[in-house]
C-alpha cells in the first residue's frame, strides 16, 4: 500500500500548489507599474526604488541559506505562514508612505517568499515523486503567472483605488491561497523529519563543499538577476522610451504571460532531454540576444521583444531548477542543495535592481544595464556546456 506521501493526489491538491505558486510574485511586479505614483508621493529616487525589489530579493536569498530552520516549520504549516507574511506585508502598505516603512514591508514580502520558496522544491519531490519536472515546471510558471496577472490589472486597479491600495489588494490572493492550501497539502513530511528518520545523513550534506555546487550557483545568479531586473525596470524604461503607462502595464503582462508560456514549454520539452544543456544553451542564448535588442532599440518591435524576453527568460529559470534537482535523488538532500543555491542566487539577483536604479540616477538611462546583463548571461554558456548527466549522477551518489 503507498503511503500517503507518494500516493497519486487528486486535483485539488495540485490546484492548491499553483494557487500557492501564483501569490509569489504580485507584490514584487506592482513595483514597477506604481514608480511614477510612488515617487510623485514620497519622492523617491531611482535607486531607493530599486530597494523595493531589491530588499525583498535578498530576504528571499537568506530565508534560503536558512533551510534548516524553515523546515522545522513542515511543509504544510511553513507554506501558511509564508503566505500569511506576504499578506501581511502587502496589507501594511496602507499604514503609510514612508520610504522605510515601504522597504521595511517589502522585506516582510520577502520573507514570507522566501519562507515558501524554500519548501515548495521538498514538497513537491515528497509528494508527487513521479511528476517533479511537470509540475516544477507548472508551479514555476505559476509564479510568472502571478507577476503577469500583477502587471495586467495594474493600471485597472489605480483608477479605483491609489496605489497604496493597489499593493494592499494582493492580501486577498494570499489569503485565498491559505485557504486552499491548508485542508489540501497532505501530510507529507518536511526535510527535517525525514533527516531524523534516516540517521541524519541529509543533514550532514554541506553543499559549499562541493565545486559543482557552485557551478549551478552560478547558472542560478545568472537566471535570477535576468528576472528581478526585467522585474524591477522593464516597464518604467519602456515608459521612459515613449510607451504609455497602460501599455507598459500590458508589456509586462506579456511578458510575464511569456514567461509562463517557457515554463510550460520546460515541462513538455525537460522530460525529453535528459542532457540539460541543450536546453539551458538555447535559453541562455535567446536571453542574451534579446536584451541587447531591448537596450540599442527599444522601441524596434517592443511587443515581439517582450514574448521573446518573456520565453526565454521563462524557459531559462525552470531549466536551471530542474537541472539543480537533477542532482540530488532523496527529497530531503534535495531541498538543502536548492535552497543554498536559491539563497545565494536570490543574494546576488536582488542586488541587480538597486544597481540598476542607481545607473539610472547617475547616466539618465537604463541601456547600459541590458547590455552589461546581455554579456553575463551569453558567458553562462561555458557554465552550462559542463552541466553533464553523467556529472550530475556522480554528485548524487556522494
């Protein structure tokens, strides 16, 4: 008899995961959509508006590299209170404008992200051990999802409230992801528990130990500093080249919906390419194309820009996860080798926003930034042409 763990879930409870996924990204994409308001109520620079995507980035990056603590929560109570933090930051909105109290709530987001984040990959290794590449992808793209449906009802939802209220009205999503997720999420153990039930060797896994760790912290910095980037400055640098504010709006909703598009495209094609690097080489190169294209010429074909933008970067984000899971066989392992690559990647992706905020206030333009992101992702390749099957096997057999 299967236990309950491994058991074939009902619909339900899938459904439950992708709500989950869904509500991890609205209160990070509005950011970009409400800088104009936002600057014009608190006068807010550039790079000060970098910080509200940034800091929260970072926290995500930390909650990560603290695995170990997030999993004594369980995979059904930390999921909880993760999405209770993002509520919560996102409610906290409407108590002021203030800068620091805004980069102070954003943190809150972060963490609460970050909490979720760290036990989603466990989680699904756990409790549906036959369908990890289908459903990381699925949930990945619900996440791209989340910031797609953000970016869409933006501009709809200043024009009935102001944009205090446009960030605090992402609590209801949370709220609704606590309720379907509470009575749906199984009982699957969390990391911890398994590490107790099998002497402790999971939590005797030191991932920095090892050179091929790093590799796939690189490939993940790479992925993560394209997405919080596109993230933080994709609308407002459109913006700035002469497109409207709604349209940006929908810009990054396509984007965005793009984005789910690649990581839907990732769960159909990874199942096929059990040599990873075919697909993490065609994704690196169609990121870096594109955004060369962006920053000499914005405003050639903005709309095909965006969906190629969008695919790409949708593709190469669950790409590297799955190639990260590929690694690692036991859930438990799993979850610690995710979460320190995720934590530092985060780190170093959400430094990319407030750098980027910066070069805005000092040259008066974004352009640099593409370009300068172009090059690092098209250096990647010579990261991912090492990211064989055979060395991943030998990794999972330490």
């Amino acid at each position: 008899m299967k236990s309950p763990a491994t058991s074939r879930p009902g619909l339900i409870p899938v459904l439950a995961l992708l709500l989950v996924g869904l509500n991890l990204r609205p209160v990070l994409a509005v950011v970009s959509l409400l800088t104009d308001s936002i600057r014009a109520s608190n006068g807010m620079s550039f790079e000060q508006i970098g910080w509200l995507t940034s800091l929260p980035m970072m926290a995500m990056g930390l909650i990560a590299m603290a695995g170990g603590l997030v999993y004594r929560l369980g995979y059904r109570r930390g999921v909880a209170i993760g999405l209770a933090l993002t509520a919560a930051s996102a409610l906290a909105k409407l108590a002021s404008h203030e800068p620091l109290w805004l980069m102070g709530s954003s943190v809150a987001a972060g963490l609460g992200i970050g909490i979720v984040q760290s036990l989603i990959p466990g989680y699904i290794k756990t409790r549906f051990p036959h369908r990890v590449d289908l459903l990381m992808g699925l949930y990945v793209s619900m996440i791209m999802g989340g910031a797609a449906l953000a970016a869409a009802s933006a501009s709809a939802l200043l024009h009935w409230l102001d944009w205090q209220g446009t960030m605090a009205f992402w609590a209801v999503l949370a709220i609704a992801g606590i309720a379907l997720w509470l009575p749906n999420s199984g009982h699957a153990d969390a990391p911890a528990a398994s590490a107790s039930a099998t002497a402790g060797k999971p939590a005797a896994f030191r991932p920095w130990q090892h050179g091929r760790t790093w590799l796939l912290v690189a490939l993940f910095c790479v992925s993560s500093s394209c997405y919080t980037l596109c993230l933080a400055w994709i609308a407002p640098y459109m913006m700035e080249a002469g497109v409207r504010a709604n349209e940006a709006g929908f810009m990054l909703a396509a984007l965005s919906l793009s984005e789910v598009a690649g990581g839907f495209l990732v769960s159909w094609l990874a199942p096929r390419f059990r040599d990873r690097r075919v697909l993490l080489a065609l994704f690196l190169a169609a990121t870096a194309l594109t955004y060369v294209l962006i920053g000499v010429a914005p405003m050639y074909a903005p709309w095909l820009m965006m969906c190629l933008l969008g695919l790409s970067i949708g593709g190469l984000f669950p790409m590297t996860l799955i190639l990260v899971m590929d690694h690692c066989s036991q859930p438990a392992k799993a979850g610690i080798l995710v979460s320190f690559v995720q934590g530092v990647g985060y780190l170093v992706g959400g430094v990319l926003p407030f750098v980027a905020g910066s070069i805005r206030d000092t040259v008066g333009d974004l352009s640099v930034a593409w370009v300068a992101m172009a090059c690092v992702t098209a250096a990647a390749l010579v990261l991912a042409a090492r990211a064989t099957p055979a060395s991943a096997e030998r990794f999972d057999a330490r």
